[in-house]
C-alpha cells in the first residue's frame, strides 16, 4: 500500500487556504475560449489576476480554482469541463517534476516520486495505491475543506492522473475502470471518449482501477541520467513549500481513516516515523493527534452525509466507529444536532 501527494496546510488548529499550482487555468485558457467563455472575466470574478492563466508555476487558492470551473461549467452548461482541462494535461504540465516522471523506468517508480516531491505540485491531492493480485486501485481524494469538493475538480484531477499515466505507459492504454463519487452527467460522451466503456458513478471512492500488472510495465522511454539530474535539482531545493507534520497527518488520515487504519501507530508507520516521534513533532507545533483526527472527521462526516444514498452504519464505519451509536453521540456533540436531522436540514 502507497500513498502519494499532498494535503492542505493547516496550523495550530486554524485551517490555512489550500494552494495548487495555475497550470490547471493555463490549460483552462483554450478550452473556455472553445466554449465561448471569456477566461479573464472568469478568472477576475473570482478574484484570480489574469497572469494565473499565462504562468503555471502561481501558486493560487485552490478554492478560486474549483469557483472558476464550477461557474464555467454552469454559465456553459457544460458539464465535462473541468474534465477536459484534465484530460488536456501532459507530462511537463507537473511543472518542475515532469522531467523525473517522464524517466521513471515504470509506472511504480513514478507514483513513488509523487510521493517524494507531493510538496511541488498541489497542496489538496491525495493519492492513496492499493494493491490486490489482480488489480491495483488508485484512490484520489480532495482535501479543500469544504463539504464536497466539487464535479468539476475532482473530474480535472482524475482526468490528469490519467493522462499522466498514458504519457508513461502509451497512449493505448486504458484503466479497468473509473470511478466517481458523484452522479453521472446527462451525457456521457466525452467521458466515455476518455476512459472507455467501464466508469461507474455514485461509487464508494474517486479514482482509477488497473491491472496490477502495470505498475510494473517498463517505460522504454525512461533515462537513468536524466531522472538523476531532475532528482538532484528537486533536492537542491529540499524544504520549498514542504508541508507541517500536521498537514501530513492530515493528508494522512483523509486517506487511512476510511479504510479503517486511523490509529497513531497505523498514521506513523505511513509517514516512516514511530508514534512517539508523531506526537512529539505535533505537540512542538501545538497541534495533537486526537484533534487532528476529530478535525478530519467533521470533515469527511459532513461530505458522505451529503449523499442521501448512504447509510448512517457506513458512514459510522468509514470514520472509524465501531457502532452508528457511537457515531451519532460524537455528531451530535460536534454539531448540536443528530446525523439524521443534520441530512433533513440540509445543512
């Protein structure tokens, strides 16, 4: 099991603004002219300078970024936006790790890489690897702070994941299936285009399945020396933009808390540190792990409760509670109100 990327910078208990780099609104540019749009307009109304869409290396609020595709998509009625942006990523859009990725002798190494170097390219993006004997899951997760994260970023970041893969597996290659949390669109056509037949919406996870056989398919494009030289740069400037403890912590448990391993000890051994150690380091930034574990959980609580589909006994078990009593009396004194009445305020 592997993770990979990176999570949202958080400090002393008081939530920080998300960052990502612009080069999802360099690539937005063409398409939301295609579309009829004006990409200044869009970008100043939500508050972006227009030099976000001309430079890629900006680090923006990640929030502006999810504004813009959300109006973009709604003014266009296009629902596939943000998954075209995606879809329209190639290797040198991740910025000053594309050259190490491009020369990863397979698809593992590469994700590893994401892993070592997340702090460069997004400050939301988690990517957690499972693998079986069969097939390998890559599930992604969004840590923005809000309820949902949204269609059209989520679509962008899966679509980028995909197209990051092709550029190092071949352009013939396809995923065993994707995965949305979200309802289908009315039309499917571009998605299908992209990904194929096998896409499944209202699923438990977002995120691709492949056959576990290509982590390990060799890139024949791959040059030791030159990923050698990427790698020396990138640690030329070690420590630029590296998350807090508690911001890996974070990212950490958006990831584990899910599948039932959100113990100090199971955080730890993730991160390669022993839980002493953990808790050392978080209570240096005045931060513990119990209240970073209660914040991911009033999280993820008020995002699967927004899906009417699930029931109260699975969101109880994908925050790590071993009885819907039990997570109900937490709800109810993290928020004044039962998980139940919550759903029928629609708050």
């Amino acid at each position: 099991m592997t993770d990979t990327t990176d999570a949202p910078t958080h400090s002393r208990g008081s939530l920080m603004t998300v960052l990502v780099r612009s080069a999802s609104l360099t690539k937005y540019l063409e398409i939301a002219r295609g579309a009829g749009l004006d990409p200044v307009r869009m970008v100043a109304q939500a508050g972006l300078d227009q030099a976000c869409l001309y430079t890629p290396d900006l680090r923006i609020p990640e929030a502006r970024l999810a504004e813009v595709l959300e109006a973009s998509a709604r003014v266009t009625a296009c629902h596939s936006l943000g998954l075209m942006v995606g879809e329209s990523w190639r290797l040198s859009d991740f910025g000053p790790v594309s050259l190490l990725l491009q020369h990863q002798p397979t698809l593992r190494h590469a994700l590893a890489e994401i892993e070592r170097y997340r702090h460069w390219l997004s400050d939301s993006i988690s990517i957690l690897v499972t693998e079986y004997p069969e097939i390998t899951v890559l599930h992604v997760t969004l840590q923005t702070g809000r309820h949902q994260p949204g269609r059209q970023a989520m679509e962008l970041t899966v679509a980028a994941l995909y197209s990051l893969i092709r550029a190092i597996l071949g352009a013939s290659w396809k995923p065993h299936s994707v995965h949305f949390a979200h309802a289908a669109p009315a039309d499917l056509q571009i998605h299908r285009r992209l990904f194929g037949q096998h896409i499944e919406f209202g699923s438990e996870f977002d995120g691709l399945v492949l056959a576990s056989g290509d982590l390990d398919r060799i890139n024949p494009l791959a040059d030791a020396s030159l990923a050698g030289y990427a790698r020396g740069f990138l640690d030329l400037q070690a420590g630029a933009g590296k998350p807090s403890i508690a911001a890996e912590v974070r990212r950490t448990l958006h990831q584990l808390l899910p599948r039932g391993r959100g113990a100090v000890e199971q955080v730890a051994q993730s991160l390669g540190i022993s839980p002493r150690t953990l808790q050392r380091q978080l209570e240096q930034d005045g931060d513990t792990f119990s209240a970073l574990v209660n914040e991911v959980r009033r999280e993820l609580a008020q995002r699967y409760l927004q899906d009417p589909q699930r029931p109260l006994a699975r969101v109880a078990t994908l925050l790590g509670f071993s009885e819907p009593s039990a997570f109900s009396r937490w709800f109810a004194a993290q928020f004044g109100k039962s998980p139940t009445r919550w759903r029928q305020d629609g708050a």
